[in-house]
C-alpha cells in the first residue's frame, strides 16, 4: 500500500529548509506580515462601504485580510485587480475551489451582497508596507471605478 515511484528527495530536503527558515524567523516575519495587513487595512478602511471580515487585524492571523467592498462583486474585482499584479482571490482558503455560497463566510455571518464583494489577501514574510499602499492606491480607483456600474 505504498506508492511506487523515487522519493522527491529535493523536495523533502527543499520542506526542511523552509520549516528551519520559518522556526528561525517566524516573529520577524510574523510582525512584518501584520505591518503590511495593518497598512493596507489602514489605507482601505477609510473608503466608504468596505467592510472587514473576521476579528479584528491585530487578533487576527497575520497572513489573511478579508475585506468586503460593497457594491462590487469581488469576482469583478479580483479580476480588475489581476491587470495590475494585484493577485488577489475572492471567499476564503477553505472554499476557493467550490461553486456557490462561502460556507466559512456564511459561518461567520457574512453573507448576501457582503459575501459576493469579498476579497481575501494573503501576505508573505517579503511583502513591504510600499506595495500595501501601491495596491491600495489601485484597489481604491478600481472599487470607484466599478461601483460606478453597480446593479440597481
């Protein structure tokens, strides 16, 4: 009951690296992902209309943002964003590949127009305060841009 085939022994000894540079860095890095998150969120939350998903940015992983930006569809734009290198993806991790409803947003509440203009941003370690006001800066023309053709 084994799979047959070579042991991806690069692979194995390419993990290794990895969880030693995590265990080695992770309060550095960690607190340079929620300066990064805080920025952005600091920068977005004084639009109008956006809402934050989840618990509070500094009790929250310091990797994920979910933002809700009513009056677009966050599929619009996710793929808005896309043309700038702003890779971004709508829902939660838990759900990216399923059709339909967020069960983790309906979970939490977050459901309706809410749930259809939620965007979630995943950091790294290497992500510097400069890009979250880059892409804010981006994500505030577009969100203004899109809302202008909001279904009424």
């Amino acid at each position: 009951n084994l799979r047959s085939g070579t042991t991806n022994v690069p692979g194995i000894l390419g993990f290794d690296t990895a969880i030693r540079a995590y265990y080695a860095n992770a309060s550095e890095w960690h607190a340079q992902m929620y300066r990064v998150k805080s920025k952005l969120y600091r920068n977005l939350s004084s639009l109008p209309d956006v809402l934050l998903n989840g618990p509070s940015v500094e009790t929250a992983a310091p990797h994920i943002l979910n933002l809700s930006f009513l009056g677009v569809r966050g599929e619009v734009l996710m793929h808005a964003l896309e043309r700038y290198g702003i890779l971004v993806s709508t829902g939660s991790a838990c759900s990216s590949k399923k059709a339909g409803k967020n069960r983790v947003l309906n979970a939490v509440g977050i459901t309706g127009t809410r749930q259809e203009g939620a965007i979630r941003f995943s950091f790294c370690p290497f992500n510097t305060e400069e890009e979250a006001d880059n892409a804010a800066a981006v994500i505030e023309e577009q969100v203004k841009f899109l809302r202008r053709y909001k279904r009424r």
